[in-house]
C-alpha cells in the first residue's frame, strides 16, 4: 500500500511540477560536471579582495588627490569583487541541486551539512569573540554575546547563516528543480530577478525608499540569494560565446563603478554601498556572466595534475576556512599588530589592495593547512 501511494504521489508531484512536459532541465537526472575547484578559488579571492577594499578609510580630504585615488581604488576594487558571495551561492545550489540527489533522505543531507558547518562555525565563532575581547579590546556583555551568537560573532558570518537558510530549503527545491520544466523554472527566475534587482531601484528616490522596501518584502517573497541558489542549477545547461560573456561582465562591472560614482555624488555617501550590493541589478548580471564564464572551463581541464591546478584544489578544499580566518590576517597586516603595517596608509591603494588580497590568501593557506594535519582538528577548523 505505501508503494502505490509513492508511486502516485510521485505521478501527481510530475504532474503538477511539469516532469511530462518537453524541455526538461536535467532530461536524464544525471550529475553535472563543474570546475568546481576553479570557480571556489576565484570566489574566495574575490571575498578577500572585497573585504581589503573596504578598509577603514584613514583621515584624508577626500577632495584631495590622495583621497580621491584611495576613494577610487577602493570604488573599482570592490565593484570587481563584489560577484564573490553569488559565485559561492550558485555553485552550491548547482551542486546540492543536482536531480541526482533528489532522493536523498533528510536525516542523511542535514547531517552532512552540520559536519560540514556545525563545528567550524562553533570553533571559529569562539576565537572571535576572544578576538573582540582580547584583541580588539571590547567589554562583552550578555546582550552583546547573545547579539553574536544570533546575528555572528564578527561581521563575515552572515554568510553562514544564509548557508542554514539555504539548507532548509534545499529537500523542497531538490524536487521543483528535478521534476520542473524550463518554463516553470524561468518564471520563478524572473520573479525573482525583478523583485530582487528591479524593484529596489525605485528605492533611488527618497520619498520612495520606504514604499520600494515595503513593496519588495510583501509583494516579492523569494527575493533575496535564493535565486541564486536556482541559478546555479539552472545555468549548468546554458552556453553563451566567452567573447559574449566577457562584455556582459565588463559592462555591468563599468556599470557599478560609474554608478556608485553618479549616487554618491548626486545622493550622498549613504548610497555608496547600493551598487556593491548583491541584489543590484548590475552585480546580478556580473554574477551570472561570471559564472557562465567559469563554466566554459572543462572540468577535467582543471582536473589535471599541473602546478596551477593543484594550487586550486588546495585552495578549492580549505574555502570554509580561509573564509573565517582571513578577516583575522587582514586586520593583523592592516593594524600593524606585528610591527609593520600593509594598509593604504603605508601605500598606494592601487597596489596595495591587490597585494594584501594575495598575502593574506597564502597566510591563511600557510597556518590552515598545517592545523588540519593535526589528529581531530580539520573538523573543527573546516
């Protein structure tokens, strides 16, 4: 009786979700070969460049010509950087996605992500708030801890709460993505693309901020990074010309420079963060351009045994914690806590941030990677 009830549930659920329509988006419900390691390594990158482009600015006329290179170093430096956080969305959506694993049971996927997650987040979660105390010298008090504890303990953790929100969802949306059509599919991808990156933008007039927020958060439910998470399933079937792709992502990139440039100088300071943001219309194209881009690298290409390559697989395996730790290596060399400073105050921030972004990516590599040799350790640091 319980097999024909499965059965017919899954008939109906076929149905209902258009699996016996044509065009279906994984025909034969079989993996899908990414560049995994290629597209982690550039991500992770990206997240570093970001989080060394935003510095605390020293205290420089911004008229001047010092303040006007550092305002632009930083301007086009985080406009680069800023598809980071989607590239890790989408290659995880496109990887937890996968029809293939549609059937997995529930108890087996959230034990999974609790190893995975759980641990490291609890050790590096700790060390921060040590951090807090110890280095940064603030007095931690029970509402302070309890705000760490539900909002992250230092500023980058927010991306391991939006990991959990995506875990939740990921056993329904396994069964939309495997038994969907395109059709179906588009138009949540469409939905989403206006309220996520369309809508806001009314929020650009003042007297609209309030009404713009108000009608993306009741009107457009799934804005936010769950299009993402879909994207990256649903684009392992496109294939555009790499010269297209290259002057998608070129524009929207020229797009949030000069953008950022016309807000801030026509609204204030206040909106110089609009255009960085994920959800913008321009860094949504960038996103997605970039990460078509990534794909038309063959997997097995980046799969071979060359130097380059295995400098990806190492990186590609110790992103969760090259993630956590690398806030720390950045305010190290930036404060000068070892006696010597990297920062945009001891040089020209056209160099210098690229040039932290590097160092701080292979301190983290050189203290991680000797820690997760060590018996019990590598789950507990990622």
């Amino acid at each position: 009786m319980d097999l024909v009830q499965s059965i017919i549930s899954k008939r109906c659920l076929k149905k209902l979700v258009g699996e016996e329509r044509d065009q279906k988006l994984f025909p034969e419900h079989g993996k899908v070969l990414l560049p995994v390691d290629l597209i982690r390594t550039v991500a992770i990158i990206l997240v570093i460049l970001l989080h060394a482009s935003i510095e605390p600015a020293p205290a420089v006329d911004i008229m001047s010509s010092e303040g006007v290179q550092l305002w632009w170093a930083s301007n086009v430096y985080a406009s680069l950087a800023s598809p980071a956080v989607p590239l890790f969305i989408m290659l995880t959506g496109a990887l937890l996605l996968q029809p293939s694993k549609v059937n997995e049971p529930l108890k087996v996927f959230f034990k999974k992500r609790l190893s995975r997650i759980g641990l490291p987040f609890l050790f590096w979660g700790g060390a921060y708030f040590a951090w807090r105390v110890f280095v940064n010298g603030e007095v931690l008090t029970s509402g302070s801890i309890l705000q760490g504890v539900l909002a992250g303990p230092y500023f980058h953790f927010w991306f391991l709460y939006l990991l959990l929100g995506l875990y939740l969802f990921t056993p329904l949306l396994r069964v939309i993505v495997a038994y969907a059509d395109w059709k179906l599919i588009k138009y949540f991808l469409l939905v989403w693309f206006v309220g996520t990156a369309l809508v806001p933008l009314f929020g650009l007039y003042e007297n609209l901020i309030g009404p713009a927020l108000w009608f993306k958060q009741n009107v457009f439910l799934l804005s936010g990074m769950m299009g993402y998470f879909v994207l990256g399933a649903y684009m392992v079937k496109w294939r555009l010309r790499s010269s297209i792709l290259i002057l998608i992502l070129a524009s929207s990139l020229v797009f949030t420079i000069s953008g950022t440039y016309f807000l801030v100088g026509t609204l204030g300071e206040r909106f110089s963060q609009f255009f960085y943001d994920a959800s913008s219309v321009s860094i949504v194209i960038a996103s997605i351009a970039l990460f078509l881009l990534l794909l038309t690298v063959p997997a097995k290409q980046v799969e071979n045994q060359s130097r380059i390559n295995r400098f990806l697989h190492l990186v590609s395996q110790n992103t969760l914690p090259i993630y956590l730790f690398h806030v720390m290596v950045l305010e190290v060399l930036q404060k000068g806590y070892l006696g010597f400073k990297i920062s945009v105050t001891t040089m020209n921030p056209i160099v210098e941030i690229p040039f932290i972004t590097v160092i701080a990516l292979l301190v983290s590599l050189v203290v991680i990677i000797p820690l997760k040799k060590i018996p019990y350790v590598k789950r507990i640091v990622g």
